[in-house]
C-alpha cells in the first residue's frame, strides 16, 4: 500500500471515529443525564479523568507562552463552560435539541464572532447557510414553547450557552494561536483543579451509587474519547484531508444523533422539529462548503 493510500485510509477511520464519538457523546450524555447521573457528576466524569491523563504534560511543557489569565479564559470556557451548560441541558431537553441547538449552531456563533473580531466577511453561500440555522432555530425553539413546556426551553438556552462558550473558546484559540495538544493539557487539568473541590463541598456526587457499567461508559465516554481521542482523531483528519473538509463532519452530526435517539432514548421529534433540524443541517453543510470553497 502506498503511503497515500494508507493516509487515506487513516484519514476515513479517523473520520469515522470522529463522527461516532460527537453522536455518541450527545446520545450517552442525554441517557445518563436521565439515568443515574447529575450533570455535576458527569461535569467531574469528563474533567477528573480527562485532567489526570494531560496533568503530566501540563507539569511539563507549561502554558506553551500563555499568561495565567489567558489559560483559565479557555479553561472556564471549554472545559466547563460548555460541559457545564450542555449537561445540564442534557437533563431538561431532547438529544434533537442537543444536536441542532449546540452542534448546528457552533457553525453560525463562530462565524459572527469571527467577523466582529477577526475580521472575516459573509459570503453569499455562508449568509444563506447562517439564514437557515436561524430558521431551524426558531423552528425548534417554537415547539418547545408550545410542547416541551418550562423544561425543554430552559434546556434549548443551555444547549445555545454550551454552544456559544465552545464559540468563543474557538476565537480565542485562533486569536492566541493555541494549538490542540498545548489546548488539551491546559483546558482539562486547570478544570479539574477549578471544579473538583467545589464538585465536593457544594453538590451532592451520585458516583458511587451508578450501576458499575453505565459508570464506566459514562467515563469512557467523558473522560477519554469526547475528550482527549476526539481532539487527536480530529487533528489526524485535518493531516488526511485538510481543516475545511473536516469541518464538514459536523453536518452529519444533528441528523446522525436525531436518528439513533428514536431507538436508543424513545425521543421522538414532531414533524416541525425535524423540518428545524433539517434546516439546521442543511446551513451547517452550506456554511461549511463556503468554508471549502474559500482558497
């Protein structure tokens, strides 16, 4: 095999994997929020483990030439920030809300966060993609006012706060010129010294009383591949294939997570919901393919 082949071929198991891990990060968080666990218990899950793993390379190679300042702005804000606000939306609103509402929208925060702050500009394509994530929103965000009741439209502004602290955890990133690994080992142990002792002493941890395998997928899931495997897998995809094509994975993730939430979780959408996320899909992919097209 040449060495081409074989970097294509890594570049799809990588893409895969990838693809999996976001489906599966929403399909288990929204079980285990329904389940066993607080979203505080699943807050220490995905920061202990994840901050045990990069502590040593934290203790090693620092901050990479970050101020103190600069490295809790992105620790609050990707480490708990956007976990904190998903899993607590995970606990009042549906997976289709989780994958329209904080997946599809990533794509239309970080794009008017770059034009405010980095310059950027709106072309055609991206402003009818953008358009359509709008509509999507409003789609879904009318059905839980009218539906879902108090819980579910609580859950949908959580889900838009996860989305908008992972939004400006990215500008800040492209800003500073932080790259994934340096992000890694700074974002999750400085997390889990932040969030471990008042996880202690405020909150009530349920840990010890889950059933031993839904505790471990739970961990798996948090602590590594949503974590530490997502961002080197998606590093190795950028290698294979380029930063724009694997941007276009996100598009898959909303109808993916919608799709596998009727068997798994019982969760099914209203014909309004699904026209909302199908727009929601669609204005990621047409975003995305501006992001492509762009030399």
């Amino acid at each position: 095999m040449t060495p081409q082949r074989r970097e294509f071929w890594i570049g799809i198991g990588c893409a895969a994997a990838i693809l999996s891990i976001w489906t599966g990060f929403i399909l288990i968080s929204r079980f285990g929020a329904r389940t066993s666990f607080n979203p505080p218990d699943l807050l220490a899950l995905r920061v202990g483990i994840a901050g045990l793993v990069m502590a040593p390379l934290l203790w090693r190679d620092g901050f990479g030439g970050l101020s103190l300042l600069q490295a809790l702005a992105l620790a609050l804000l990707a480490g708990l920030g956007f976990a904190g606000f998903a899993f607590t939306a995970f606990s009042l609103a549906p997976a289709a809300h989780a994958a329209a509402l904080m997946t599809g929208t990533l794509p239309f925060q970080t794009s008017v966060l770059a034009v405010l702050f980095l310059g950027e500009r709106f072309g055609g394509i991206k402003l009818i993609g953008l358009g359509l994530i709008v509509l999507g929103v409003v789609l879904i965000a009318q059905q839980s006012v009218v539906l879902g009741g108090p819980d579910h439209w609580r859950g949908d502004v959580l889900f838009f706060l996860a989305s908008t602290s992972w939004s400006i955890y990215s500008i800040l990133a492209q800003r500073w010129r932080v790259r994934p690994l340096q992000s890694a080992r700074i974002v999750f142990p400085l997390a889990m010294i932040l969030y471990l002792p008042v996880y202690l002493l405020a909150f009530e941890p349920k840990l010890h009383t889950a059933p031993l395998g839904e505790l471990v997928v739970q961990a798996v899931m948090q602590g590594l591949l949503a974590t530490i495997v997502s961002m080197f897998a998606y590093v190795r995809v950028v290698v294979a294939f380029g930063a724009a094509s694997t941007t276009m994975l996100t598009a898959a993730v909303p109808a993916a997570a919608v799709l596998l939430a009727i068997p798994l979780l019982g969760e099914v959408p209203s014909w309004i919901e699904v026209a909302g996320i199908a727009c929601v899909s669609g204005g990621i992919a047409a975003t995305l393919l501006a992001l492509h097209r762009r030399p």
